[in-house]
C-alpha cells in the first residue's frame, strides 16, 4: 500500500480522500493556491505544497508543479478528485512515467471515453445500448441531412470532444438541420479545437440515469445501481438520489450486469460511471464519466462502501473488497449540491462564512471544507457543501432532508438552500415524477422573480 499520496484538489473532495487515506493509514500531501492558504483541505492534510497563484489553469491544473509537489514530498500516488485534471489522459500519461500512480482509470480509458465518438462505439461493441443516431462522425451537411431522413426528426447534434452537454444542438424539423450542424461544428471548433459531429435522435422528456460501475483493471468489475440526476440546471446537477425512483430491481440487475460486464471486458481501473437517458422504460446510453463524482455518496450511502478507499486499493494493485454478489442495496439517499450562489439567477457569490453549522444526527453527511470565518474565495466552483441524507425509503430519506436543512446554518453569503426548501414543497418531488426540464421548467415559472 501507499505510504503518502498527494491530493490535486481542493473544497470538499480534497477533504474526502484525505479522511479515506487517514482511515487507511496513509499520510496526504494537500496542494493549493495562494488563495487557498486558509483552506480546510490545506489544515487537515499532513503537510501541504503551495504550487501556484489563484486561477486554476496556473495552480490546480499546472501539471509541472504537481509532480514536483510529488517529489519533493515523496507522495507516490495522485489523488485527482473530480473536475481540474480528473478526466486528462496527458496528465495520467506524465505521472506514469515520473513512476508515481495515478489513483484512477489509465489513459487509454481516459481518451477512449473522452472522445464521444469512439465511447459511444466502444459500448455499442460491449452490448450497451446507445440512443439511434450516427456511426461515428458525420462529415458534411449532405450526409447530415440524409441521416437525419432516417433517423427521423427532432435529432442532436453532438461535439465529440463535448460531453456534459457543451457543444450540442437540437433540430427540431429538416429546416433547422443545416443551422443546427454548421452551428455545432464552427462552435466545436472554437471550443475544443476539434469540429467532428455526430447525430442522434433527440429524446424529448428523457430522465438522466447513470449506472455506478467499479473495476479492478484486471477483468473483474461490479456495478453499484444507478443514480437519478435528473433534477439540473443548465447542465449542473443541484438534487441527485439513488436508487432511482423509476427503476425496477429487474431494470437495475439488466442495466447493471450489461455495464459491469462491459467494464470488465476492457480492463477498466476504479471507479466510473455510465450515462444513460432513460424513457419509456429504455436505457440509452450517452456518455461515460472515468472519474469519482461529485454525487457519489448517495451510492455509497445505499451500497455501505467507500469508493475512495476502494479506487486507492485497486490502484495500489490490491483486489475489490467487494463483489457483486455481496452488494445489496439499503435504503435510499439523497443528496443536495449547497452552492454560494444568489437566486433566481444562481449568481456566485463568494464572500466570508460568518456562521456556519453544520446538520447532524442519524442518516446525515455532510461534505464540506466550510468553516467559520473562512472566506470563499472568487476564482473556483461554488459548491460549498453537499447535504446527504440517507433514510430506510425515499420518504424517510425526504423528511431526514427538510430536517437537515432546518438544522444548516450558512451566514454570510447567500446559498442555494432555499430552493431545496422550496423543492420539498413539491408534488412531483415527493412523488418522484421529474425528467431532465423539469427544474428549469420549475425555475422559469417559479423563482423568476425571486
Ligand atoms: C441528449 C438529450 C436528448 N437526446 N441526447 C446533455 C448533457 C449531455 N451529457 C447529453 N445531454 C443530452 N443529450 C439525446 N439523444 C438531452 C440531453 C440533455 C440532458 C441530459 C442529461 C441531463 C440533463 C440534460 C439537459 C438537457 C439536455
């Protein structure tokens, strides 16, 4: 086993890991920013590395002052969060051959599933099913707008180096297909560097399911259920559960075995996630995510494991400490992304905590680096806390969240909290009956003026 990692993150994430290699008996090496200084993750961590000044691309994301972060502590494997350099398979390449390990998937899986394209043929291959839509890239409007006759009105048209719904465009009917196509490429190109497109049929009011899988790079994997994210705004997610209130048992081990089983025909390392859309009872697959995410405690909380502790044994060549017939699910949980954003319009707003307590008592977990007095600074994302509650059903779990967000106090600057409040007061949440528009749907005619 490691002796010492270093941890390429900040906030709340850089505080996950850190308590996962504690409780392992590894020693952590925090990296920060000069804004970062005061930061909880820099506290808690055993020693701490300044590498660069506040914005991101010159601190969390500089390749060259992590590695020298590792070898001027000695730290022998990188724990990359989620986000900065989580999903960079050029990152995962200079670690390997600096000999330090990578805590996650190699970066052949990295690139293979970065590329839009080439994931989607991959799991087509292993059996997942993918939404109807193009094989591969479409070169030109001709070939466009002769797909687009087939497939069949309204369609999407994807970047292939997008993914997380940047670089898309829907066409409505075969007179938006030309603007929707010389659109998607010229901003691709812009974007990424890389103008290639491919097409799908558009799924009018899917929700979004994403399967938890985990593999020992050695041709084992299990699956861990699904998530529901379909509660999001403007592609961020902001209230994630699990199990999914829509899925079957059936559905779950179907879906479930077809996503372990492809993950372990390639050897895949850790932990990962695979996207699907999901309506009328199909699952189609879109995307898949080679990282921890941001919401996996709701798994974790249903399943009874630690999926960091897991990816840091596995990259440390050690075997899964579970197996897919020992993974039952218990319950249900729920998690709220609290972010330092003023509503209606969810406008950052970093500032200094001036109070802050955190919930507590049976079935909730809390996440955050927050504490009192400390200032959030301007240049990073704002999520500040995630809330998780875990209950023996999906209305325990419920009443355990309204409870929690009683307990939360957060002064100083304006949270996201209130439109969890506000949620709590819905139908269609409580019932579960939501798709991938209904929140912003709910926004539009809800929170427009405050
Ligand atoms: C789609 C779709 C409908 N049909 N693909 C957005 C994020 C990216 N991961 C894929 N996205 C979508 N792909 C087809 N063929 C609708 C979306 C989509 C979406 C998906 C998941 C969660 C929220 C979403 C919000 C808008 C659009």
């Amino acid at each position: 086993m490691f002796e010492k990692i270093l941890v390429a993150n900040r906030g709340e994430i850089a505080l996950r890991v850190i308590r996962a290699a504690r409780e392992m008996g590894i020693q952590t090496v925090a990296v920060h920013s000069t804004a970062d200084s005061d930061a909880m993750h820099v506290r808690m961590a055993d020693e701490s590395v300044c590498i660069g000044p506040p914005p991101g691309i010159d601190s969390y994301l500089s390749i060259p002052s992590i590695i020298a972060a590792c070898e001027i502590t000695g730290a022998q494997a990188i724990h990359p969060g989620y986000g900065f350099l989580s999903e960079n398979a050029n990152f995962v390449q200079i670690v390997e051959d600096h000999d330090l390990t990578f805590i996650g998937p190699t970066a052949k899986h990295i690139q293979v599933m970065g590329d839009k394209i080439t994931a989607k043929d991959t799991m087509k291959e292993l059996g997942v099913p993918c939404v109807p839509g193009s094989e591969g890239g479409v070169p030109d409007l001709e070939s466009a707008r002769a797909l687009c006759e087939d497939i069949g009105y309204p369609v999407i048209v994807k970047a292939t180096a997008g993914g997380g719904g940047r670089g898309m465009k829907v066409a409505e009917t075969a007179a938006d297909i030309d603007t929707a196509f010389r659109t998607a490429r010229s901003e691709a190109k812009a974007a990424f560097g890389n103008d290639e497109v491919y097409i799908e049929k558009y799924l009018t009011t899917p929700r979004h399911i994403e399967i938890q899988v985990f593999g020992d790079g050695k041709g084992k994997a299990v699956h861990l259920g699904e998530r529901d994210c379909s509660l999001q705004r403007r592609h961020q997610k902001v209230f994630e559960e699990a199990p999914g209130p829509c899925i079957s048992a059936e559905e779950r081990a179907k879906i479930g075995k077809v996503c372990a089983d492809a993950v372990a025909k390639i050897d895949y390392a850790g932990a990962g996630t695979i996207e699907f859309l999901y309506e009328k009872g199909e699952f189609y697959f879109i995307e898949m995510n080679t990282r921890l995410q941001v919401e996996h405690p709701v798994t974790e909380a249903i399943f009874g494991v630690d999926l960091v502790r897991e990816q840091i044994r596995v990259a440390a060549g050690l075997p899964m400490s579970f197996s897919q017939e020992n993974l039952d699910i218990n319950g249900h949980a729920i998690e709220v992304r609290i972010n330092a954003e003023k509503l209606p319009e969810f406008a950052p707003r970093p500032g200094r905590i001036s109070q802050f307590h955190a919930p507590g008592g049976l079935g909730v977990r809390m996440d955050s680096a927050l504490y009192d007095g400390y200032s959030i600074p301007p240049y990073y994302d704002s999520l500040i806390a995630k809330l998780i509650v875990h209950g023996p059903d999906r209305a325990s779990a419920l009443a355990r969240l309204d409870r929690a967000l009683g307990e939360l106090i957060v002064d100083g600057v304006e949270t996201t909290v209130p439109l969890f409040h506000a949620l709590l007061q819905e139908e269609d949440i409580l019932s579960g009956d939501y798709n991938i528009h209904w929140l912003e749907h709910w926004l539009e005619t809800n929170l427009r003026d405050g």
